[in-house]
C-alpha cells in the first residue's frame, strides 16, 4: 500500500546530485539483478551533469516523504527517437525508485505524475525503453499497460533495449 504522504512534485536544481545518487542506486540494482556487474555501470558523478540539465529542463519530478526526503524520481519529455513524432508523444525516460521501497507503489504514483503530465500536454500517447532483462520494470510496465511496439536496439549482456508504448485515453 502507498504511503499517502508521499507527494510528487517537480525537482528542485539542489537536488540534482542527491537525484544521479538515487539513479545511480536503482540502475545498479536492477542492471545487477540482470548479470551485469557493477563495476560496468556508471557511477553518480559521471550522471551528475545529465541530471542537472533535467531539473534545469523541468523534466524532473521527484516523489517525497516528509521531511522532503527523496524517496523516487520520474523523468519525462520529448521522444528521442528519429521515428516518433514529438508533438503528438511523450517519452518516459525514467521511473526510479529507492530500492529499499520497491513494491510498495511510489512507482506507480510516479506513473500516474507522467500520465497526468501527457494529459496535461493534451497528449495520450507515451513511449519508453526498459532492457530486457530487468524483469521487473518490464512487469511493473505491462501492468500498466505497456505493450512492444518492436523496436529493439543492442543492450549489455546481449540483452536488447526494447521499446514500450502506451495510449491513455483524455
């Protein structure tokens, strides 16, 4: 059951760094729970600056408990896919979440943050990538009702990146 004193709202520049801290833990648990070691990953420090330009950007929205304690993330914003048109869709970029709080439905509020976002947008359709082999992203995903739309590109491990869309009625 979620916590209803979690409340999402949009990142603010000093929390960039705690923000590429947060993605830096959630990849590493996922990204190892598929194979991949850690010390292939990324570390916070090099993600520092793409964190930075999100919040700058307001594509950044964080879910917080009291005492304002970052507890997830959402990113969203125009596609970066050549074949997908970015007036018409919106790209989920990330959904992280601390791992210590998984399955308890921050995850999910932060969702609702990005479909609200579409609506607000005047926009119904959303896209993402996940890697294959994170198998709970790819579940939390589908019970939102994310389908493959077949695009794939190469990922780690021989993993694929595989492309998800959505449609969200107004």
């Amino acid at each position: 059951m979620t916590d209803a004193r979690i409340s999402i709202r949009p990142a603010r520049e000093e929390e960039a760094a705690a923000l590429a801290a947060l993605h830096t833990r959630t990849r590493t648990a996922y990204y190892t729970a598929g194979g991949l070691p850690a010390n292939e990953l990324t570390s916070a420090e090099q993600i520092n600056a793409y964190w930075e330009r999100a919040v700058a950007e307001g594509r950044a929205r964080v879910a917080a408990i009291p005492e304002d304690r970052v507890v997830g993330f959402l990113m969203a914003g125009p596609p970066k896919f050549d074949d997908i048109d970015a007036a018409s869709v919106r790209e989920l970029q990330q959904i992280g979440v601390e791992p210590n709080g998984w399955g308890r439905g921050v995850g999910s509020l932060l969702h609702e943050a990005f479909v609200v976002r579409l609506h607000t947008d005047g926009l119904t359709d959303g896209v993402l990538e996940c890697w294959e082999a994170n198998t709970r992203a790819q579940a939390f995903y589908t019970r939102h009702g994310w389908r493959p739309d077949g695009s794939r590109r190469p990922g780690p491990l021989g993993h694929d990146y595989v492309r998800l869309r959505v449609s969200v009625p107004l």
